[in-house]
C-alpha cells in the first residue's frame, strides 16, 4: 500500500479538531481571509490533489514517517480549513524567527536531498513544506510546554509561508511579486521601498530585510540559485537575474552607499500592437504602420528610458511575425518570453547568455562565460527566419548587426532620450565593443542596417501625498539611411512628436512606402493623418 505523505495523513475516524491543540489555542483562530493569485503558483499548501493517487505525497525514506511528530497532521488540517493564502507583508511576522527556521530547514533539506539525488525540484518542495510544518509543530509543543502564550492561526499559517518563501521562493519580496497590481519594486535599503503599481501611482512599500547586511545575504542567496549561479558579492558587485514568474531583478551594492534593488514585472506579455494601442501607448495609424513595418522585414530598434516599456513594445511587434517563422531570441536575461506563447509563436529558441566566474583566463574571459556573440555564431546551424536581440548596452551592439546581416526583420532595443540619440549611441557602443572598429565603420553599420528606430517616452507626474503616475507613448518614429552627411547617416520623422500623447504622422520616405505598400499597409490614411494636423498648425 502506498505510504502517504505526513502533509495529507487523516486519522481514520476523520480530521481532527485543530482547535483541540493547546497551539490553537487562542481566540484569534478565526478564518484566514483568502487574498489575491500569486505569480509562483507550484506551492499552495491547498493541496487538492488525491493523497491516495498521487506518488508526489508518498512519504520520502529520507524523512522517514516516525520521524514525523502526529501534531502535523493537525497543522496540516488547520491549513486545509482556513485555505491559506499568500500573506501580507504587514501581518507583524518575526521575521528574525523566520530566517531562524529557514536555516533548520534548510540545513535538513540540504541533508535528505544529499541521501536521494532523484529529488527534483517539485518533490523538495514538498519535502520542504513538510520539513517547515515539522519544526514549527515542535516549536509551538515548546512554547506551550514552557508556559509561554501560544500562536494564533493566522501566525500559524503566515510563518509557515514566510519561512517557505525564505526557502525557496523570494523571501519578504515574496508577496509584493504575488500582488497583481504592483509592476515594479524598487530598494533603496532595506527599509526603502518604493513599489510602482499598474495604474501608475509610486507608493511607500514594507521593509524588505532587518538591516542592508540581511538583504545582502539573501540576494546572493538568490544569485546563487539561479540556474546559471549568478554571483553577486564585493568581488562582484552586479547582479542581473531572471527570477521564477518571469520578473527581472537588478542588484548593486558596495559601489553605491546602501544596496540597491529594482525587480519587474512584465505584466503584458500576451500582447498585440491593437492592444497597446488601446491603452494609449500608440494610435490606430501607429499600429497599423508598425505591423506593417514586422511584415515588410524591416530591421527595427525600440528606444527609450528605463521602464518606458521597451519589451512590451517589442512583444507587440512580434505578434505580427507570422506564427510559422522561426525565430531566434537572445537576451542577457530572458525577458520576451516569446517561447512560451504558443498560440502566436509555433517555433522559437531562446537564448541565454551566461556570464563566467572565477580567474580570467588566457583568452580574457572568466570560466564558463557565454556570450551573445557565442550563442549567435551557434545558431547559424539552427536555420532561423529571423534574429531578435533582446537588448543592447553595450557590446551586444555586435550582435545585433550581425543578426541583421544574419536575417531581415530583427528587431532590438536601446536606451536613449530620443531617436536621433539612439543613432548616435549605437555607435559609440560599436567603437567601445571593439579595438579596431572606427567610427566610420560604426556608423556605416548602424546606419546600413537600421530601417526604423521607434523611440518611446515615459512621463511621471510630480509625486504627491497620494503617490505618483506615469504614462508610456511612442513619441516619434524616425527611418534611417546611409548618408553622405558629415554625420554618415541621414533621418526623417515618420512620426513626429506632439505635446501630450503619440506622435503624429509626417514624412512617408519613399523607400518606406516601397517597402509597406506592398504587405497592405493604407498609405492613403498615413497622408490624411499628414493633411489633417497641417490644417490645423496652419
């Protein structure tokens, strides 16, 4: 007969009454309120699968189920009554008490996972929880036993997550990824946090550590169990990493006066240019314009400040590529996503660069390094119909030529303040990437390859007593050519701006309406765009 696992075991005549238990013994055990979805949705302890049926609830022989105490079943039945849910940064947890059980259970873990190397990671995860259910059985029977006033259910129920977020999710950053309504989280210290939620607004968030050494340690803690093993310490003070959900956390510390932390979230990532256009970003022309642009394989490069919505942008854009095309994504850290849409993309493989540790070696790299140039080169062999990469800071300016020599259609992303700035950045990042390339060269192979640049702008309003907002909108579209200009190159406004809102159509160069006419895009709706705001200047 099947073991069951400790989590799930029943007496034979039924659940026991939690509240028998001296722990459940105060008259706070009421129902827990069940709050808001999570974006880390492996762990519930809702457990509605079949103990019976399911091999995952057997009891690992590592554990072994005298080693259980009978009081979690207990435990286990309070959880299951109150379905409980992720828990508010603000409920008053001890937060010492629970990186104090996070240590135990992580040292017992680390024990039963070296006795069975099988364990993947959804099993130690309910390895975890029951490890994490266990020591706090064994402390509550303590306090009681020692006189000492017991635990409400709701405490219950929130260490419990807290000390499981500790383990194997993002600790007290935990809940804030799980709120729907938070887009970005931004640390500056341990206890000065600004959260940035969906609708705009910046609003003060809870403590996220006790002090700036803490959070130090969790953030390598997190760098360190990443799949690539990101380090981030005093040797290495910078951190980039994808996180579970899909968020995108940035570290630094030791070279700026306290730890600094942004996390965000994509929320958009099932997106369309109609879309977007529905929410201000863009107008209807803009989107037509632009799909038509993805159909015509033009090479394009989104610009903007930090977090005016680049990747979602460019999300939009590639909703227009036709499902059937293979495409080749490459990212420093996964962002697009695009992989994971199915129903929009048949044939994608994304890329990952990894960055090395240890000595540099003879070549100048550190052990273990990929680069986006390697994993370029490498996909050559794969037979792509078009190469994206994902963003450009530096010497990732080399392969996205490259992949622009490589295939047409690609499509990247820079920061810039505006267009023209976008140029004039691209190359002086070619001439940093490389000892031998001049400026002439650099120039000539931004210019050469680059069709559009679509340059996004980010307002936020002055921050009040009730927070600040910010709005997203394409500000400009420009095109670019070979020029015989001092400059190299030469540019026209497509899309010119405007004072409050997305630009405006402007010039159709020729070269753009050869390309475009012929996948449909309504060059007639472009020139009445153009008839109408020179009505009204004039």
């Amino acid at each position: 007969m099947t073991q069951r696992h400790p989590l799930s075991a029943q007496p034979a005549d039924g659940p026991r009454d939690p509240t028998s238990l001296p722990l459940f013994a105060s008259d706070s055990a009421a129902a827990v309120p069940r709050r808001g979805g999570r974006v880390r949705s492996a762990y519930s302890l809702v457990d509605d699968a079949d103990p019976e049926s399911d091999p995952a609830h057997a009891v690992h022989p590592a554990v072994g189920e005298a080693q259980v105490p009978a009081a979690i079943d207990r435990v286990e039945a309070v959880y299951h009554s109150h379905r409980m849910s992720p828990i508010d940064p603000r409920d008053g947890i001890d937060w010492g008490l629970v990186a104090a059980f996070r240590s135990q259970a992580s040292d017992q873990l680390s024990a039963a996972v070296g006795q069975d190397r099988s364990l993947d990671p959804p099993a130690q995860q309910e390895l975890g929880r029951s490890i994490i259910l266990e020591l706090l059985s064994s402390a509550a029977a303590d306090a009681v036993s020692a006189g000492r006033e017991s635990w409400p259910v709701s405490q219950q129920a929130g260490m419990a997550d807290a000390v499981f977020n500790a383990l194997f999710g993002l600790g007290r950053f935990q809940p804030l990824v799980d709120d729907e309504t938070i887009e970005n989280i931004e640390v500056y210290g341990n206890d000065n946090v600004l959260l940035e939620h969906s609708d705009g607004t910046l609003r003060d968030g809870p403590n996220v550590a006790e002090d700036d050494q803490e959070l130090l340690e969790f953030i390598s803690f997190l760098g360190s169990k990443s799949g690539n093993g990101r380090p981030f310490s005093e040797a290495q003070p910078r951190l980039h990493l994808r996180l579970d959900g899909g968020a995108r956390l940035a570290a630094t510390a030791w070279v700026t006066p306290r730890p600094s932390i942004v996390i965000r979230r994509h929320r958009l990532r099932d997106t369309d240019l109609g879309q977007l256009a529905e929410t201000g970003m863009l107008s209807q022309l803009q989107a037509t314009f632009l799909e038509a642009a993805v159909r015509a394989r033009l090479n394009i490069v989104v610009s903007g400040a930090q977090g005016a919505g680049k990747t979602t942008l460019v999300r939009g854009l590639c909703a227009a590529i036709d499902p059937w095309e293979k495409i080749g994504t490459f990212e420093t850290e996964y962002e697009l996503f695009l992989d994971e849409l199915t129903h929009k993309h048949k044939r994608v493989i994304a890329w990952e660069s990894r960055p090395g540790s240890g000595e540099v070696g003879m070549n100048g790299r550190q052990a273990g390094e990929i680069t986006l140039d390697d994993l370029l080169i490498d996909s050559f062999r794969f037979i792509l119909g078009r190469t994206i990469v994902g963003e450009v800071r530096g010497r990732e300016i080399l392969s996205m030529i490259k992949a622009m020599q490589s295939t047409s259609g690609s499509i990247s992303t820079t920061h810039a303040a505006n267009a023209r700035a976008a140029i004039r950045k691209l190359i002086t990042c070619a001439m940093e990437a490389g000892n031998h390339i001049s400026e002439g060269y650099a120039t000539s192979a931004v210019a050469g390859h680059i069709d559009l640049i679509v340059q996004l702008h980010l307002q936020t309003a002055p921050m009040t007593e009730a927070g600040g907002r910010r709005r997203r909108w394409i500000s400009e579209i420009i095109s670019v050519e070979p020029g015989e200009l001092a400059t190299g190159y030469a540019t026209q406004q497509v899309f010119r701006p405007r004072a409050d809102g997305p630009a405006i159509a402007s010039v159709m160069p020729e070269h753009i309406r050869n390309a475009l006419a012929p996948v449909g895009f309504d060059v007639r709706a472009f020139e009445a765009e153009c008839r109408l705001h020179a009505g009204l200047a004039s």
